[in-house]
C-alpha cells in the first residue's frame, strides 16, 4: 500500500514538473483580448528606461516603474460629451487614462504588452475604470517605443 501510494506522488509530481518551460528565466506575459502586443529587439531594461524617459519628456506622470512593468497616467481636461455618453461622467474627481506597459525577455528581445483603460473619478471613492479597446493611435505609440528602444539596444 505505501508504495501504491509512494508511486501515485511521484507520478504526480512529475506531471507538475513536465509543464512548458520557460527557458529565459523570466514570466510569461498574457495579453487580453484589448492588449496590444508587440515584439522589441532590445533588453527590458532599456524597454523601461526608453518609456519613463518618453513619459517625462511628453509631461505623462508615471506612477509605477517596475522592472518589468511601468504603469503612466494622462488626465483629460475639460468637458468631453462623447466619454459622458459612453462611460458616464466624472463629476466626482478628474478623468485620465492610465496606460500599463508590461514587458519581458532578454537581452535583446522583449515581448511588450499594453493595456489602457479610461478611469472616471480617477483617486476618489467613485472611481471607476473602463478597459479601451485598442486603436491605431496607442499601436504608433508602441511602434514609436519600439524604434526608440531599439535605436540605443545595440542589438
């Protein structure tokens, strides 16, 4: 019986251990189906350098900077009717949109997803966020990351 039972554990702790490996060392990054991905040849330090240096210079505020995630906020001024009709208002607190890079690899490739989502009431008690699908102006962005990390990679 103990060996039944001794043979039963081994076999599944094998079965734990023969899962997809993941050879670089580093964790898989899952897109949604909103996400927007896409590939950079350079490290995921020089990604994340290239993006809070980007930030800074556009005046976005960066409110996470992770080794491999960097999380930026942009607020909206002013009155907008069409977000009013399709997320409600934000009459409660200021508007933004909050915009997450995550990224990993190696040295010189680094697989980058972007999510963005439209927050009303951003800080306050009725904040609420809204998960914006992609569009081709966040996907020139990610190009535009793309050329700048690469163009100081070495790569």
């Amino acid at each position: 019986m103990k060996k039944l039972i001794f043979i039963g554990l081994t076999a599944a702790l094998a079965a734990c251990q023969s899962g997809p490996s993941n050879r670089s060392g580093q964790p898989a990054i899952r897109a949604d189906a909103d996400s927007q991905t896409i590939q950079i040849n350079a490290s995921p330090e020089t990604v994340r350098n290239t993006l809070v240096d980007s930030a800074s210079a556009r005046g976005t505020i960066v409110q996470q900077n992770e080794p491999n995630m960097v999380v930026m906020e942009s607020y909206l001024r002013g009155e907008n009717a069409v977000f009013d009709n399709e997320f409600g208002p934000s009459d409660a607190g200021e508007r933004a949109y909050r915009i997450r890079v995550r990224f990993s690899g190696s040295q010189c490739s680094t697989n980058v997803v972007q999510d963005i989502a439209l927050v009303n009431n951003i800080y306050t008690p009725e904040e609420r966020a809204f998960q914006v699908p992609s569009n081709s102006a966040s996907m020139q962005n990610l190009q535009r990351l793309k050329a700048n990390a690469e163009s100081s990679a070495g790569c």
